[in-house]
C-alpha cells in the first residue's frame, strides 16, 4: 500500500485564537486563518488550486468559497464528528501526494457559541437500528475514568492525582500559548475542589466547547523548496473508523480505544516508527478529557497498558519530560472548535518541526505525533498525522 511519507509539504499554519467569539462569524475565523496560513507560506489565493473544509455542522463548500472569495476553485467539505480537521487535512494531502494538485489550502472552522443549545450536537438517528440513550461525552469518559480505576486497581486518590497531573501540566503548557483561550495556571486545590462535571470527572477534566478556526498550506515538496527553507515534511497520515461492534460488545473494556491501535499501527509503518517512545519528540493528542489523555498516551504505546498513569505522575509528559505530550496546552487550554480541532492539533506539530514554536520550542525535533479522535461509547473515528523538519 502506498503511503505519505515525503510526499507532502506543510508550508504555513494558521489558526484563531479561540474564545466566546460573539463578535465574529465563521467566515471572519477562516478568513483570519487563511490568510495567516497564506501570509506565512508566502503565497497568496490565486496560487491555490483547491481547498478542503472541515466543518461539523456543515453548510456546504460555499462557506469558504464565500469567506475567501475564490471563484470557481473546487472545495471539498470534510466531516468526521472530532476528527474532522484532521481528516479534511489527510484528504488534502492525498490529492496532492497522488500528483492532482500542487497547492492546496485545507481549513477548519466551528463556532460552538452562537448555536442556540450547548455541548457538541448530534444528528437525527431516525431511520437507523441505534437503539443507545444518547449520552453526553462526559458521562461516557467519565465510564472510562472508573474502568481504568477498576481495571488496574488504583484508589480513587491515584486517580485524581493522575488526572490533576494532566490538568495542571496542560494548563502550565497553555500559558506560554498566545492563541489558548485559557492562559492560565491552576493549582491543585483548584482541580481537587472543582465541581463535579460527571463523577469522578471534575470541571478541569473537561475541555471548553469553543468558538475557533485553522488553516494550512500544503504542496509538493518541489515547490517547497522554492519558497521557504523551513518546511514540514508529512511522514504519515491514518485514519481508522470504528464500525459501532465495541458499542454493544460484552467485552469492550473501555480502558483502550481499538481505533488508536489501528491508526497508530498504520501510522508507524508509513513513517517507520519502531519504537514511538524514541522516535518521537513530541504528541498532540486529544484531550477533551484528562481520562482521554491518558489512555491515548498508552494506545500509542507512550507506556504499558496498565502503566501510564505511573508516566504521568513522574512527569514523563511534562514539557520537560522524557515524551512532551500536548505543549501547546491542548485541547483543555484551547478548547475544542470541532472541525478545526483536528487541524488544529497539527499546528503545534508543524511549529516543532519548523523551529517556530518560540519559547515552547524544543531542541533537535524530530518526528512529532498529530492525535485527534471523535465519537464515543466504543467507537470512534482517530486520525494521526506525522511531520517533520525537512530533510
């Protein structure tokens, strides 16, 4: 099977800083976006030859054709629940690693604020044999927080130090992130007598449905070449979309997540990944919940099964640490704009590998790991991308 590896260039990154954004449209979010991607690539519209949308709730591709004026260029709309902007970004490259396109610009957009309800909405199971209560995200990772407990046996006080790690490290990581929406530290006493969101899921454990919008540029690595010293390299893209079997399995564990396995495995191979721990400098994963990321972190084989909340509390996750996992603050300090979530998880990726991420920049990056994963109760759509700098 073929794959992605050096056949794609991500050239420029952009992406809203994220909030109640009651004063802008989705149009203003892409069009801010954009143009930061196109500005940092150092092209401009007329040079793209397609664009590819991420958008939940979408309204057609007219959306980003209206907002950035573009003619007749043909634009593709993506949807595929949180993994959205991630999928609109491998689509993207698929064009232009199978030689159609030699530039394209790929987006993402939500605006979760101004929708008249709250939380992510759902589409209309009429007509379908789902037969499920309809449960809201946190309750269903709050089922995956006492199974891990359960599973491996921790007091319900390792557990809550393990999240907290998580909570407070992201936090720590957002402050140094002017795009976060929250930019701020918090304590322990502040994580440990939050109120309950769904029990043992406090309110820091829970990321911020949110207002924001992404945008990158990509080519092929000839025409990088050309304009910029500092490209990023594609290295892997994999999707894996589960088929609802685990929903109503009897032995789903609910501790492990098949869909980051699959996409994990698939995603290794293309960039010939032997062993993530010492391969990979650095991971952006989906952490919509504390819970969320510890179980990615052991699905893509950062630590045992079993093992990982013992990384966490050691600190191996931390910015300083032996795997930095979510530097940029994730998801719980940039909140979670479900379209752009995807592509937004690649932004800090893309600044590793060009040497622009400022004052989280690493030394000597290497490969660096894109994770987003949408759905819930046992089975879900997990898209990883993989960069790195230029050859």
């Amino acid at each position: 099977m073929e794959n992605f590896k050096d056949k794609v260039a991500v050239i420029g990154f952009g992406v809203t800083k994220t909030g109640e954004l009651w004063n802008q449209s989705i149009e203003d979010m892409l069009v801010t976006a954009c143009n930061e991607a196109l500005t940092e690539a150092g092209v401009e519209i007329k040079d793209i030859q397609a664009g590819f949308l991420g958008v939940y709730y979408a309204r057609g591709a007219q959306l980003l054709a209206g907002a950035l004026k573009t003619g007749m260029m043909p634009i593709t709309v993506v949807e595929n629940a949180c993994a959205t902007g991630g999928d609109a970004f491998r689509i993207a490259a698929a064009f232009v690693a199978g030689g159609l396109y030699d530039m394209v610009l790929v987006a993402g957009a939500e605006k979760m604020k101004d929708a008249g309800t709250t939380g992510i909405r759902g589409g209309s199971s009429m007509g379908s044999s789902d037969i499920s209560a309809g449960t809201a995200p946190p309750g269903n990772f709050a089922l995956m927080a006492v199974r891990y407990m359960h599973q491996y046996g921790l007091t319900f006080e390792q557990l809550k130090e393990t999240l907290g790690h998580i909570a407070i490290k992201n936090h720590r990581n957002g402050v140094l992130n002017p795009k976060a929406a929250f930019q701020k530290e918090i304590t322990w006493d502040q994580y440990n007598n939050a109120p309950w969101i769904s029990w043992p899921l406090g309110l820091y454990d829970c990321c911020a449905n949110i207002d924001g919008a992404a945008a990158a540029v990509i080519c092929k690595p000839e025409i990088a070449r050309q304009l910029k010293d500092n490209y990023v390299l594609l290295k892997a893209s994999a999707l894996a979309v589960g088929d609802t079997t685990n929903s109503i399995h009897q032995q789903y564990d609910y501790v492990s997540v098949a869909e980051n396995l699959a996409a994990a495995k698939n995603a290794y191979a293309q960039a010939g990944i032997k062993d993530p721990l010492k391969d990979l400098s650095s991971a952006e994963v989906h952490d919509a919940f504390t819970v969320n990321e510890l179980v990615i972190c052991e699905d893509l084989g950062f630590a045992k099964h079993g093992q990982g909340h013992e990384y966490v509390r050691a600190g191996f996750f931390d910015r300083e640490g032996a795997m930095p996992v979510n530097i940029d603050g994730g998801l719980k300090c940039f909140g979670h704009p479900v379209g752009a979530t995807g592509l937004k998880s690649l932004c800090e990726p893309y600044h590793q590998s060009s040497g622009t991420a400022g004052p989280r920049q690493l030394k000597n990056p290497r490969l660096a790991l894109a994770h987003s994963m949408g759905g819930a109760s046992g089975t879900f759509s997990t898209i990883i991308n993989i960069v790195a700098p230029r050859d």
